[in-house]
C-alpha cells in the first residue's frame, strides 16, 4: 500500500503533540492538561488508522474488481473491521 501525503502529516501532527506533552510533563504541568493532550494525541491516532484501514479496503475492493479475483468483498469488509476493532 501506498501512504498519501495526508496521512504522513497527520503522524507528524501527532508526534508534534507527543513532544508537547513531554514538555509539558517536564516542565509539571496540571495533570488535565497532560490527559487532554495525551487523549487528543490518540484520537489523532485513531483516526489515522481509520483512514489507512479505508482506503486500504478501497484499494482491495478496486483491485479485486479489476482482476476479477473470487475473492470476497464480505471477507475484504471483514478483515478491515478486524484490523479497527484490533486497533482498540
């Protein structure tokens, strides 16, 4: 699979906000400001995943139409639901 420029920025968004949160323990900050950052950080990483797991299943889905490949779209479905639930 190919990586698009989006979801390479929106893991350096995500690493900008990890060493936020390092500077912000360092430097002892509210234990709420910390966890707010932290949970967005994760939120950001979950969306990233949602993303590469859809346009993977995209990417399946026209391939398998284009080779005409017996494969399953339900089993394709499938295992991008697995990979999400696996992710949590």
């Amino acid at each position: 699979m190919e990586y698009d420029a989006k979801v390479v920025n929106r893991l350096k968004r995500i690493e900008g906000q990890i060493r936020g949160v390092l500077r912000m323990i360092e430097a002892g900050d509210d234990c709420r400001d910390v966890v707010t950052q932290l949970s967005a950080s994760r939120s950001g990483i979950d969306r990233t995943i949602g993303v590469i797991v859809s346009s993977n299943l995209i990417a399946c889905m026209e391939e398998q139409e284009l080779s005409g490949s017996p494969e399953d779209k339900e089993a394709l479905v499938k295992e991008a639901v697995d990979l999400l639930v696996k992710s949590r």
